[in-house]
C-alpha cells in the first residue's frame, strides 16, 4: 500500500521526540502523585480533627457555632481548602 505523499518511510521509521515532549509524561506523573499524596494528607488530617470533634458535647459544638448533624460538612469543607 503506497504511502501517502506527505509521510516520508524514514520518518515512519525514526520519528524522534522532541525533549519537552519526551519528558513532559514522567514529570506530570510525579506532578499527579504529589498532588494524591496532598489530597490524602488534607484527608487523613480532617478525619482525625472530626474524630476529636465528635467526642465533644452538643453545648460545646454549639458553642463553636455547629451541630453534631453539620459537624462532618464543616470539618471536610475545611480541610478542602
């Protein structure tokens, strides 16, 4: 089957990279992975502050201007940023 006329057989054959491209997947997977590791940081630090929370009276949780029902919204909004 020929070859369409724009395609050269040695540019099939040996088509290189250019260097922004070559290197661009390996630093936006380390980018993605210490982005997860953040995320999962934020997470772990808002259930331990929600599991000191709950253990604390209604008096008190109102007090600090919530409810043991939105306790859990405004612990995860928190730590969302």
């Amino acid at each position: 089957m020929p070859l369409h006329p724009s395609v050269s057989a040695t540019r099939l054959a040996f088509d290189p990279l250019p260097r922004s491209r070559l290197w661009s997947s390996p630093q936006r997977a380390c980018s993605s992975i210490v982005q997860y590791a953040a995320h999962c940081r934020a997470a772990y630090a808002a259930a331990l502050l929600y599991e000191e929370l709950r253990k604390l009276p209604d008096v008190e949780l109102h007090r600090r201007g919530t409810t043991r029902n939105d306790l859990h919204r405004h612990v995860f909004r928190t730590a969302a940023g």
